[in-house]
C-alpha cells in the first residue's frame, strides 16, 4: 500500500512577509522529500499584506501559489490554501482549506469579518476552518463550535505550539486534528502534515479527506 504525505501549512518568499524561501525553492524541496501534494498556506491579512505596501491584495496573496504551480511541473500536486488573520483576534490565524480563490474573488476583503462571520460566509463556499497553533503565546482560543478543526501538531522549530495540549483539546471537544510544518525556512520543510492512501490531487479530494478523517498525521519531535 503506498502511503501519500501531503503538508498543509508552508509559506512562499513571494505573498507571506515572514516567508524566507520562494516558491520554486520550497516546490524542490517537497519534491526531494517525497511529499505528494504541497498546500500552499500564505498569509492573508491586513496586518500581513498591508507590509508590502500598495498591492493588489488578492493578486499579491495568489503570487506565490501560481509561482508554486508553475515550478511543481507535474512532479507534486500543489493546491492553494490560506492562513487568514480576521478582526476580531488579530493575532489568531486559521487555515483555509477549499476553493479559496473563489471565494476571494467574491470577497477580497475576507479578513474584515469576525471569527463567527467569517466561518458562516466560509462554510456558504464549501471552506472549511481550523484554528492555527491555538495555544501558542498571544493567541486567543475561540468557541470550538466556530470551527471545523484545529491544527494539533505544529512543527515550527522556532515557537512553542504546545501540540500535547493542542490534541488533547481537539479530543475533548470532538474537533478534527491536522498537522503542518509551517515552513518558512529551509530547515522548517516536510516535518510535518498528514498521510493518506489516496493521492490529494486537488482541493475537492483534500476536503473530502479531512471531512471523513481518511488521515494520519506525521509528527515529529516539537510534542
């Protein structure tokens, strides 16, 4: 049986402020490690594109994806995700898994809406919403019953995501569980994300996996 490692949390130099490697850089290096589908996950708020200075904010927040598909030359899947930061808790971020660019084609300005807002508009498109590193210093942890998930594992070397107490929320709370490696450096890539039996080829599939809990996740050390 073939086991297919997707990453669901990595940012790209192009569209993410804190991101350090472009995406032709991160494309290769998911390749070399032998993950078969890459989520792209940039940033996207005011706090975070508003660094850039003037841009088009839905057309800076794509750049680094399509830069990633262009790189990804058949080799890996890539697939577009985001880590949105909203108005209510500013330091929180969640990620974003489904057709998200068509929801920000309907509504560029997706981070002026509160959590429950924000989660009522994205469950409308098909989105489904898990909290990012919820126990991380500064965060805010929200009303479960907001949220389709949280992340339980996160592998960044460089913050203390307290993932033990991460899973066990999830647990008490009957929320799903996803992993990622929130790569922003090369040291940061495939230390984390979720294995299947079934390739993750597109945004549909990877929903319809999280949705049945057809998953494991790949940990690491940062427990």
């Amino acid at each position: 049986m073939v086991d297919f490692k997707t990453e669901l949390h990595c940012h790209t130099g192009e569209s993410s402020i804190c991101g350090k490697v472009m995406a032709e850089d991160v494309v290769k290096a998911y390749i070399r490690e032998g993950y078969s589908t890459l989520v792209i996950t940039d940033h996207y708020g005011h706090r975070h594109i508003g660094r850039f200075g003037e841009v088009n904010e839905p057309e800076h927040f794509l750049c680094g994806y399509h830069a990633a598909q262009k790189a990804a030359e058949g080799k890996i899947n890539v697939i577009l995700g985001m880590e949105i930061s909203l108005s209510d808790y500013p330091a929180n971020d969640y990620l974003i898994f489904g057709d998200v660019e068509y929801a920000l084609i309907n509504e560029p300005k997706l981070y002026r809406f509160g959590l429950p807002e924000f989660c009522e508009f994205a469950h409308s498109y098909n989105l489904m919403v898990f909290q990012a590193h919820p126990f991380r210093n500064e965060i805010t942890i929200v009303d479960p019953s907001h949220l389709d998930g949280i992340e339980g594992f996160n592998s960044h070397p460089r913050h203390d995501s307290r993932n033990s107490i991460a899973l066990n929320w999830a647990e008490m709370f009957g929320k799903k569980a996803i992993a990622g490696s929130d790569a922003h450096q090369p040291q940061d890539f495939a230390r984390s994300g979720i294995v299947t039996q079934t390739e993750i080829t597109d945004s549909k599939v990877l929903l319809s996996v999280l949705k049945n809990g057809s998953y494991e996740l790949i940990l690491t050390d940062q427990l």
